[in-house]
C-alpha cells in the first residue's frame, strides 16, 4: 500500500506531507483547494508527463517522494522481474524530482529508472481512475487486457504467445528462403564468385602479418649483411682480428707465467674469452652467409600477395580472419539457397504442426474468455444495479480475428440503457456519470484478481447526487477490503463512509497561495462532512446529518 508521500513545489503546493492507513481514505475541500493535484502527484510516481508547467511558481524544481510497504508477493515477484526490491523492512521507496530546464529524474530504492520503468511497476502499484483515465473504458483495445485480468489466464495466454511466436518465425523463415527463381540463381552466382575469389588465396589468419614482417626483414638485408660482414671480419676475418690478437696475448702470457708468478689466471680468462669471441663470429657468419641472398624476387612475390589481400579487405572486410568469416558466412548461405526447396519443405511441415498447436491454444484461450466473460457480465450487471443502474444491461463481445500477439478474439464491452434499445459499443452510449459508474462496477468485480495495492478514484461521484452517492460510497469501501481506496470526493454521502478522512484547503499568506492536507478528528469530521451537506453555513441539522452518515458506516 501507498504508506507515505511528500509532496514539494507542485502547483500550488509549497510542501506537504502525508501518512495514508489501508482501507478507505477519502480526500474533500473546496474546489481548487488542491485535491486533484495531489492525485496528479501521484501520477508522477507512475510514469505520467511530467512537465515544467508543474514547478510551483518561483521555485527551481518540483519534487515528490512515496513510500510503499506491506507489499504482496505477487508485487514483490514482479518488482523483482524489473531489477527492483523492496528493501530489508519491505519498503518500496519512490522519487521523481522535475526541474526548471525541463529534466525529470526518477529513482526507486536510491536506484536511477526510467519514466517507463515507474509507468510498469505503477500497473500493479496504483491505478489512478478519474474522468480522463475513464478513457480506457471508451478504448476497446484496453477491454481484451481487462477480460484477462478478471479471467486469470496468465498460463493461457503465455502458451499461446509462445506457440504463435515460433509459428511467426517459421513463417518468416520460409519467407526468405522463398525466392524467386531469377533473384535465386542471381545470389547463387554472386556468393559462388565471392567463394571462388577468397578461396582461390588460401587465405590464413595471421598470415598478413608474417608478410609485413618478413618484407621488413628483407628490406633490410643488405644492412644486415654489411653490419654483419664488418663484425666478422673485425673479430676472425682475414688479416688482424680479435681472435688473432687475443691468441697473441694469450702466448705472451705463457712466456711471462715461466718468470713471473700469478699470470695463470689471467691466461684462463683470455682463453675463455677467445671462446665467446669464436662463438659470437660463428653466429654473425651466418646471419652474413644468409643475407647474401637476393632479397627482390622474394620482395616482388610478397609485395603481391599483400595487394591481392588488400583488394579482398575493400570488398569484405578490414582484416583477413573478417574475409575468412564473409567466406563461411557466405557458403553456408549457399548452402541453404542450394537446398533451400529440402529446407522450405521441411520448415512447412514444421509450421503445420505449430500452427495447429497454436491454432488449439488459441482455443483454449477463446473458451476461457468466453466462459469468464458471461460471469464477468453478470457480476457488472449486478454492480450496476447497485448502483442505480437498474435498466443497463452489459455485454462483452468476442468476435473472431486474425491471430495476433493476444490471441485471435476481438473483445469488446457493449451496454444498452434504455429497454428495447439495441447494445452498442460503450464509447458511443455512457454518458461522465454512468461511465464512472461503469468503471467503479467493473474495477469492483475485478479488484480480488488484479492485484494492484492501492486505488485512487478522482471525483468518480461528478455529476451524481443523493442515493447513488450513497451506494458508490459503499461500493468503494467494499473494494477496500481488497486493496488501499483513496477517492477525491464532493459527496457528503462517500467521505461519511470512509476510514480516514483529510481536508484539503489552501490560505494566503504575503500574497502567496498555499495549499495543505491534514487529516480530520472525529469531530472535525462531522463539520467537514456537514460543510459538504449544508454549504456556506454549518447548521445543528446539517451535522446531525452528518453525525448519522457517519455512524451508518458500521452497516456496511
């Protein structure tokens, strides 16, 4: 249920707090006190426009906060399904904050959400009914969503849908295979051409690269072959080199060692570097020996290969292993054109048997609605009756159509009002006051399975008086049983039945208007109440009257 809301900046709201109880919450003051902008308020918490027209005047910014708790599990699987949870008390907290520049902000849980994500999580939060949500009802594409939810066949209907989803991707498939013959041999010979000239390289991943690598190599060789000769020559080339010196030394020091002690260590040591000295000149000989070779023949050749590379890379892709995957890409699409009349015929049986598996889901689906539907009449008719609508009948239509994504029944509610006049589609009959009556009978019957937490009714009682307000005060605190009601009423016969009663009213302080709610005492009920009743002046009989209505609510 709706536990908490704050409201800041809205319109005519400086600022405004609000702690709501379950059951049946009626709002009342005079009009333009500000009660429907505290509904609309609440519509921004569940995804409506938000615009910066709202922004009370003189301020940067409009904010509204909410708190949800006691949430169902259902809610709270289905909250679940869109990333969101209700925190470790079972909360549920809902922001939306609309600037001056026209950016709107919306967060759940401290978490930054789209509008859109508020307007899912609102259809089982809160449903807001006034005279233009009423629109729904004149919508006949709405009436299917509502026969669904009073029939409960959520299992159904996901069968169907995903009966009737393959059976749209079969058909798809078939599609593109189905071509003509001349478009078909027209893509046969253009991916054989495309096959044939990648084919004909013999292409490997990496090989590019090995081919800019070794061009590198031999476009240096004959550096490394000059660099490599000079240091062989210097270290055993003909005439003076290293090695030569180093032996040189090496037989002095033998000469020296006979006279001298201490020198063999020295003799050692240039002995093994005579050693490293040989070993480095073995390994630059053949670095030498192999660079003599001829580097342009080799060059010309890679030269070429890298040009026909690059002429694949401008028609298929920007590197080889992309080349390589256009040519897979395009046998396995010659594959299928050249087998595709085997692929169609099977696709086509395949489409046979899920269209008659759709065909018997979509049936099952059609008799429970049909079947929900007739209980579905009687129950509104009923509730109709209640509320002094005695002479209308109604009727849900289901009528044949194409399969689509919802089954292939057209739905829609018809009523007729008069005796002897025929039923006609809800749009075109309902006038405001038997059309808000209408949606409290059906949102009556239907209340138990919808499962939405809280609903909010603006004005539902506009143009209607006496007895009906009555009983449409008594139909909403009934519904309350089953979920959070609030209601924005002018009607002394609703707000005496309801649990919690707030007045809404707006004073003027420096020439600035403000607008505040606060809920009634037991005896600042009954003059609320009586102000409704009576009007201008508050006479013993208007709260005598007063006092009565509100005891009566026992009764009910």
């Amino acid at each position: 249920m709706l536990q908490s809301i704050h409201i800041e900046n809205i319109a005519i709201i400086k600022q405004i707090d609000i702690d709501f109880s379950d059951g049946f919450t009626a709002f009342t003051g005079e009009t333009g006190a500000g009660k429907s902008i505290i509904v609309d308020s609440i519509g921004l918490l569940c995804g409506h426009r938000a615009s910066k027209d709202l922004i009370r005047n003189g301020e940067d910014y409009a904010l509204v906060d909410a708190v949800f708790s006691s949430l169902s599990k259902d809610s709270v699987s289905k909250l679940a399904d869109s990333g969101l949870n209700p925190d470790e008390d079972g909360c549920l907290y809902v922001s939306r904050r609309i600037t001056s520049d026209g950016k709107s902000v919306c967060r759940v849980n401290s978490r930054q959400v789209s509008p859109s994500v508020l307007k899912d999580i609102s259809a089982f939060l809160i449903n807001i009914h006034g005279q233009h949500d009423n629109q729904d009802l004149l919508n006949n594409e709405k009436h299917i969503a509502i026969l669904d939810s009073y029939a409960d066949i959520l299992p159904l209907l996901n069968d169907y849908k995903e009966n009737y989803n393959k059976y749209c991707d079969i058909k798809k498939q078939i599609s593109d295979l189905s071509l003509d013959n001349a478009e078909k041999e027209r893509e046969i010979d253009m991916l054989k051409f495309q096959i044939e000239e990648i084919s004909a390289l013999k292409l490997k991943p990496d090989e590019e690269d090995a081919l800019l690598s070794e061009k590198k190599r031999l476009s240096n060789l004959e550096k490394v072959y000059e660099s490599a000769s000079g240091a062989y020559s210097a270290l055993y080339g003909d005439g003076i080199n290293a090695v030569l010196c180093v032996d040189k030394a090496i037989s002095m020091l033998d000469g020296l060692s006979k006279v001298m002690d201490g020198t063999e260590t020295y003799n050692e040591r240039l002995t093994q570097a005579r050693s490293e000295i040989y070993d480095v000149a073995e390994y630059i000989r053949e670095i030498a020996e192999n660079a003599e070779e001829s580097p342009a023949t080799k060059l010309d050749k890679i030269e070429q290969r890298l040009y026909d590379i690059y002429k694949l890379k401008r028609k298929y892709g920007p590197t080889v292993s992309d080349i390589l995957a256009f040519c897979e890409k395009a046998s396995t699409r010659l594959s299928e054109l050249e087998t595709n009349g085997e692929t169609v015929a099977k696709l086509e049986e395949e489409l046979k048997d899920v269209q008659a598996k759709t065909e018997k889901s979509a049936k099952k689906l059609h008799d429970a609605r049909v079947s929900a539907a007739k209980v579905l009449d009687q129950k509104i008719e009923s509730e109709l009756e209640f509320l002094e609508m005695q002479n209308v009948e109604f009727k849900t239509s289901i009528e044949p159509k194409d399969f689509s994504s919802d089954g292939n029944d057209k739905i829609e509610f018809f009523v007729k009002t008069n005796a002897g006049l025929p039923f006609s589609p809800l749009s075109k009959t309902a006038s405001g006051g038997e059309l808000s009556r209408l949606m409290l009978a059906i949102k009556s019957v239907i209340s138990e399975k919808d499962g939405v937490e809280t609903l909010i009714f603006d004005e539902v009682d506009t143009g209607i008086s006496g007895k009906t307000s009555r009983r449409i005060g008594i139909k909403l605190l009934q519904t309350s049983k089953y979920s959070q009601v609030m209601c924005v009423t002018h009607s002394a016969q609703i707000a005496s039945l309801a649990d919690s009663h707030y007045l809404v009213s707006k004073s003027e302080k420096d020439g600035v208007t403000y607008t505040s709610c606060r809920l009634l005492s037991a005896d600042e009920r009954i003059n609320e109440t009586a102000r409704i009743i009576s009007g201008i002046n508050i006479t013993d009989t208007a709260r005598a009257a007063a006092t009565e209505l509100i005891k009566e609510k026992t009764k009910y």
